[in-house]
C-alpha cells in the first residue's frame, strides 16, 4: 500500500501574490476559465435584449388589442358588445317631428384564420341570413385575412340567432345605424347616409360635419304638409300618367321651404336599390324651359323700369316671323293688347315685342338680378346651374320672354316668383328654419311693380288661363306655363313641362305654390289637352285648400289691416352632451324607451311666442 502526503499551505511568500489576484493553472486551464467567462456575458446580453423585444411585443398587442381606435374593431371590444362614444344628431322638422335619426345595432365580422371549419361555417351563417349568399360568405371565411364583415346593421333578432351559432372567431360590433323613421316622406331633402353615418345626399351630406358633432338640425318643413303635398303631386303623376313632376311650397316672406316634393322618390332606409332616377331632385337638379310662368318676370321688368305702365298697348294682330321661326299665341286675339290682356291671355306675342322694347341688355341684367344666371343657394348640395344662351341675340330676347330659350330650376321659379309677389324683396330658399336676421333680403322690384304684379296674378285666376286653382274667399293669383321638352333640331310637340305657380292671398302673399308635370297626358275630361291649366293648375288649389285647412284659415284672416300671418313652429331643446362612454346593453334600454318627438310641443319643447304685431294661425 502507497501513501500520499498531503501538501501543505504555500509558503508565506506565496500568500500577498494569492491575495492581489494570481492565477494558479496551467495555461489550458486559463483559457477554458476565460471562454466560460465570455459564454456568461454573451448570455446575459442575450437574454436582455429578448426580454426588451418581448416587452415590446406585449406593449404593441395590448395597445392594438385594447387601446387602438381604427374602423377595424378588435376581439376585446367585440366581445364585450363594443361603445359608441359618439352619435349622428336628429334632423326634426319645424314642429320637432323626428325626420332622421340613430340607433344602436350590432355588425358581425369574423377572423377567418380562427375558424376550423369555413365551409360549415358559412352554411351556418346563410341559414340564419338568408339574404346572404353562400358562395359569397364562404370565399371571405376561406380568404387569408384577419378581418371580414359578414353583415353590418344586424336586426336584434339576426343579432341573437348569429350569436346562438357559437362560432369561433365570430365576433360582434357596436355600431350606429341611420334610420328614417317616415319613410320616403322628404325624402329628396333629406338625402341618405352611408352604412358608416356619413352623409352622402340632401342635407345630411350638407350639415354631416354639424349632424356628426352631435347638433341637431332642425327644418324648415312641416311633415305633415309635405306628406299633403307628396300626395297630392303622386295622385296628379298617375291621374295624368306622367312620368314625373315636382311640387314646392314657400313663404314667400322669407324663403322658408315649407314643403318639396320630387317624383319618382324613393326610401331613404333602402337605398342598396336605389336608382339615379329616384335619386334625382328634380325641384333643384331639374333644369326645364318654363313656359309662359316667364312672363311674369318678363312683365315686372318692362313694369319696372317706368318705361311700360299697366295701360300700355302691345300689337299682338299677326304672328312674329324672325329668321326660320314663328311665334304665335296660344289663345290669339288678333289685336292690340293692353298688359293686363297681355297677362290674362298669355300672348307671346305682345311679350316679345315688349322685351325687344327693353332691350336685351336690360332683360340679361334683370333675370341676373333674381338669380336666374347662377346655380340658387340652398342646404342642398344637388343644385343645377341654369341654361342660357351666350350671345344674348334679339331672337333669344323675344323667346325668353315667353320661357323658352331659358332653362331654370323649379325652386328658381318659386323663389323668383315669391320675390315679385311679397313686395319686391329676393331671399334665397331655405330649407332650414330661419329668424329676422338670417336673411334681410334685397329689393329687385320696386313695390309699386310688385303691386300692379299681384293685381295681374289675381287677374289670370279670375278671368284667364289660372281658373282651375281659384278657391273661393283665399284671393289666389297664379300663371300657368306650358313648354315642349327640347329635342334633336327643335321640341318634341307631345312631350310637355306644364307648370303652375300660385301665391295666395294677393292683397298680402303668404304662400307660393308650384306643381309641374313631366309629360302628362291629356284625358277626355280635360279635351285631351295636357296643358298646365289642366293638369297643374287643380293640384295647386288641392294644395291651398289643405293648406288653409291644416293651418286653420279663415277667409276673414285675409283681409286688408290685418297684421302678417306667420307659421307656427316649436324650438327644439338645447343638445345635450352625450357620455364618452356607452355600454351596449344601456344603449339598448334607452333605444327601447326613445320615442319621436310628438309634433305637438313637449315640456321641454315649448312654441316660441309669436312677435308683436303677427298672428299665428299655424298654432297646433
């Protein structure tokens, strides 16, 4: 057996080497030492740098997951039902009457990278909304994005059985939903609103950044008028088998639109069907020759400019021959006229002669004056631009002044007509309620000629051509205007725009109505003539006559020394500033509880007081 002896301690000088740090080894185990120092350090680094990236990973998931506000909607939000921090504003009518508003509804979406099955998926989708096709619904679940709609604005009931299907990756969104509460009723005013809230037509696309901001629109039309007006403008439309028309009721004392109709319309709460000919507005967009409605204009010029009095005398005997046209009149009395025989028997003829008298200049710079050269100013965004000629030659002086040659919009014809009427003052058409200082106006007729014009109106119902919209104790005056549509080379004879513009009462204009048929037929009841006496004439006294009774006039409320009459009208309240927050199901029992305004003041919702001097006849 072999001993060892065990070594002893290092000699005390090797001690104060030990002590400042001396290495014992050989040199391979040196290094080894070494390169197991450096695998620690490279380590440590290494793992810092994963844990920095992991943070930031896990910043950026719970920023997108939870926090980001995009048109995307995230799982958390989804799945807890989602808020609605904002919400698209009412738009009343002038009594409150709820013509647009919001409501809560759920969108479904899905993650087709979550689902197992997609094609078992998507049958169970169709099945529940049939509408859906299943082809379509399948190739979105098999795509390879994050994020399809499946249907946006699901009814609750939809809402309930989708959720019921428990698919994976099937989520549900919080969102708003525009909705018309009277269908088509104003339906061309109000326009319509994307599947997003935004508005696309009508004044919810010219108030949306008001309407989006939470600041109710309050209108200047009386819901229950304009379902009057539409009615009756649908009813004349098949009588008389036209294939549109258009209707306009306006206080002539401020330009107050108090109703606009506009055939064909359409729903507002279904627009996916929507053509561009029920979208069309004809009242604003439609720019039509207006007949002999012109010759009231053409009148008040020669009137006032002193240069024609009321017995002036026109030659009217024979036809005007002028390059390769004739005009003639309709209802020839081979003679001299005077302007109120000129009025009554709407001659061309005598009106041409007396505008060649004012000269084309003076003619061009009046209608630019009423704002017959220029697109009218409204909450509308659809507005057309009249038609005129560029070099204003005689022949174009003599056929403007019977409305042809000149094409403007109905609504132009409406406000240039309340301007004649009201003593002389232009405001531009409002479809928004408005006060003493909204628009002053501006004087584009003496009064004098504003008063000799009611005078020839009033004339035109009792003796001419506006028979059929008199209404017996209302002192209606009117002018009829019937114009062949253009055409290729000249005008198409059977295709008519026949048009009529009443006021009422002529000792001190209130209202001005027009109704216009686009290619009405005649009928053996009216001689088989389609003429605007006929066929638009009778609906603008169907009008007055439920005007004065929705309104409650009396033949006695229009006599002269009488204060102004005024429509009533009901402030809407203050908005009130909604909470930042919302949960879905809070949403919901509000929703359930909202109801439209009633059209007859609230507590909340008192009439404001008529001003001295005025009567309130439209008081509910």
């Amino acid at each position: 057996m072999r001993l060892w002896r065990k070594s002893g301690s290092p000699e005390p000088a090797a001690a104060p080497r030990a002590a400042a740090g001396a290495r014992y080894g050989s040199p391979q185990d040196r290094l080894k030492g070494d390169a197991q120092e450096t695998a620690r350090q490279r380590l440590v680094i290494a793992s810092a740098i994963f844990m920095m990236a992991f943070i930031a990973v896990g910043l950026r998931m719970g920023y997108v997951s939870l926090l980001r506000d995009g048109a995307e909607p995230t799982q958390r939000v989804a799945a807890r039902g989602g808020s609605i921090q904002s919400e698209r504003a009412d738009i009343v009518d002038r009594h409150g009457a709820v013509l647009a508003t919001s409501v809560p509804v759920m969108s479904a979406f899905v993650n087709p990278r979550l689902l197992l099955e997609p094609q078992d998926a998507a049958r169970k989708i169709v099945a529940v909304l049939p509408e859906l096709k299943y082809d379509d619904v399948r190739e979105k679940l098999e795509g390879d994005k994050t994020f399809v709609w499946i249907k946006r604005g699901l009814s609750p009931r939809e809402h309930d059985l989708v959720n019921r299907l428990g698919i994976p990756g099937l989520e549900f969104q919080a969102e708003e939903r525009r909705i018309y509460p009277q269908g088509s009723a104003a339906a061309h005013i109000l326009g319509y609103a994307s599947v997003d809230n935004a508005g696309l037509a009508g004044v919810e696309r010219f108030f949306d950044q008001q309407l989006q901001s939470g600041e109710t629109v309050q209108l200047s039309i009386d819901l229950r008028l304009q379902r009057m007006v539409e009615r009756e403008l649908a009813r004349a439309a098949q009588k008389f088998s036209a294939i549109g028309g258009t209707a306009i009721v306006m206080d002539a004392t401020n330009g107050e639109v108090l109703a606009m109709a506009s055939l064909p319309t359409y729903d507002p709460n279904s627009t996916r069907t929507l053509t561009n000919e029920a979208l069309f507005n004809r009242a604003t967009l439609g720019v039509y020759e207006q007949g002999s409605t012109f010759k009231i204009f053409n009148t008040a010029m020669a009137l006032d400019t002193g240069r024609v009095t009321m017995t002036s005398i026109f030659d009217a005997t024979s036809p005007i021959k002028i390059d390769r046209f004739t005009i003639n009149d309709d209802h020839a009395q081979r003679r001299p006229l005077s302007v109120p025989e000129i009025f009554k028997y709407s001659s061309n003829i005598a009106s041409a002669k007396m505008a060649v008298e004012m000269g084309a200049e003076t003619q061009r710079a009046f209608f630019d004056k009423i704002g017959f050269l220029k697109p009218v100013s409204t909450q509308l965004p659809e507005v057309a631009s009249p038609l005129y000629p560029r070099q204003w030659q005689k022949i174009s002086t003599m056929t403007i002044a019977f409305g042809h040659g000149i094409s403007v919009t109905p609504l132009h014809l409406a406000t240039g007509s309340a301007a004649v009427v009201n003593g002389g003052i232009l405001f531009q058409p409002s479809l928004v309620k408005r006060n003493a200082a909204s628009d002053q106006g501006r004087r584009v007729i003496q009064a004098k000629t504003s008063m000799n014009l009611r005078q020839l109106l009033r004339l035109n119902v009792v003796e001419g051509t506006g028979k059929n919209s008199n209404v017996v104790g209302y002192e209606v005056g009117g002018k009829t205007g019937t114009a062949e549509k253009p055409s290729r080379g000249g005008y198409r004879q059977k295709a008519l725009i026949s048009s009529y513009v009443g006021m009422f009462p002529m000792n001190d204009p209130k209202f001005v109505i027009l109704a216009s048929l686009d290619e009405p037929k005649g009928l053996p009841e009216t001689g088989g003539y389609a003429t605007a006496g006929w066929v638009a004439a009778p609906s603008v006294k169907n009008i007055i006559e439920g005007i004065v009774s929705l309104y409650g006039i009396l033949p006695g409320d229009l006599k002269e020394g009488l204060p102004p009459l005024e429509i009533a009208s009901t402030p809407v309240p203050a908005p009130v500033v909604p909470p930042k927050f919302v949960p879905a199901n809070a949403r919901y029992r509000a929703a359930e509880q909202r109801k439209a305004q009633p059209v007859r003041p609230g507590a909340a919702q008192t009439a404001a007081a008529p001003a001295a001097g005025v009567r309130r006849v439209a008081a509910e």
